[in-house]
C-alpha cells in the first residue's frame, strides 16, 4: 500500500481535574470540639474560643497533630485557657513567648508549667503566680486527664466554672489567692481523686 494508517493519535483528550477531596480544616475541628462541649460558641471574632481556634489555623504545627482527635482538643484547650486569661496582656512568664509555641503542647511554658504523659496527654498545668487574669474558661474542662491544676496567686475572676467536675483523676486543685466569686460549684463533689483543695483568700 501506499499509505499506512496513522498509529499515534494526532491529539490526546484532556486530563480530568484531580478529584481528591479537599478537607475544610476549620469545619472539621468545630466540629470535633463541639462533639466534646457542645455548647461552645466561636461566633464572636473577638471571644478567646475564637482566638484559640484563628492561632491554631495559623499555626505551622497543629496540623502535624490533626490525626489526633484528642491532641487537636487539648492543643485548642491550652491555646483558650491563655486567650481567656489575657495572656498576650498580663502574663509574666520569664519568657513570654513560651505559650503557643509552634511544637508539642508538652513543652510549652517554662519548667514545671505544664507535664504530660508519655503518650503526650497533659495531665499537669502549674501557672501559680503567671500574671493570669480574666476567667477561668469552661473550656478547660477538655483537659479531662489533669491530675495537678495549680492557679493560684494570680488576679483570676468570675466564678469557678461547673467542668471542673470533668477532672475524674485530680488530685490537687489550688486556686486561692484570685479574686473568684460566688457559690463554690457542687460539681466539685464528682473530684473523687481529689486529696488537696485551696480555695481561701478570694
């Protein structure tokens, strides 16, 4: 024959666009921190529960711990109990710049300031006398494994938020020395860990 049949195609069909699905970072944490305490509110722009959640967006090492339902929970707790406090204000770590550090929650702060476990599960937190001001958030009831919750010495207000009843293994709840106010919660009654409590001077 004279001529052949072409073999290769003179053009090639267009690539269909990946269809990957893309994950709404930001929706997914609502979402699971909302499964744990519902009644969390992230509307307002200005409300430590919303600067908590904007830091850990912008947050080069929060992603690394997203597989972790529960490591993204304690990251978020920590990240509200500084915002709600004024810690950017009236912190006085020696070092202030030793809260929301781009790395394991287990290292933030200064010696002793915060502890955890070997699986990385904070179960220490001693900010007594840091300069802590403002409310004690709800919220840190999320840190459902503390066993050491030492606050005080600081100019804390409000009242003691009812989660505290979450804290099942506390064994020491030091808050004297704040300016606290009203009724002492009765959910402090479910602390059947608990062997030391301080309350007095506010």
């Amino acid at each position: 024959p004279t001529s052949f049949p072409t073999l290769v195609p003179t053009s090639f069909p267009t690539p269909l666009p990946s269809q990957a699905p893309t994950t709404d970072t930001e929706t997914d944490w609502i979402q699971l921190i909302r499964s744990r305490m519902p009644s969390i509110s992230f509307e307002n722009n200005t409300s430590p529960q919303r600067q908590a959640m904007d830091w850990m967006l912008g947050d080069s090492f929060s992603p690394l711990v997203a597989y972790d339902d529960d490591r993204v929970v304690q990251r978020f707790a920590l990240a509200l109990l500084y915002f709600a406090t004024n810690g950017p204000t009236s912190w006085t770590l020696d070092n202030d710049a030793s809260w929301l550090l781009s790395s394991t929650e287990c290292s933030w702060g200064e010696s002793n300031d915060v502890e955890c476990t070997n699986n990385n599960v904070v179960d220490w937190i001693s900010l007594y006398n840091d300069g802590l001001s403002g409310t004690i958030p709800g919220e840190i009831g999320l840190l459902s494994s503390l066993t050491y919750l030492d606050l005080n010495l600081n100019d804390l207000g409000g009242t003691i938020p009812t989660e505290i009843g979450f804290f099942s293994l506390l064994t020491l709840l030091a808050l004297w020395s704040n300016n606290l106010e009203a009724s002492i919660p009765t959910e402090i009654g479910l602390l059947t860990s608990l062997w030391r409590l301080g309350l007095h001077t506010n």
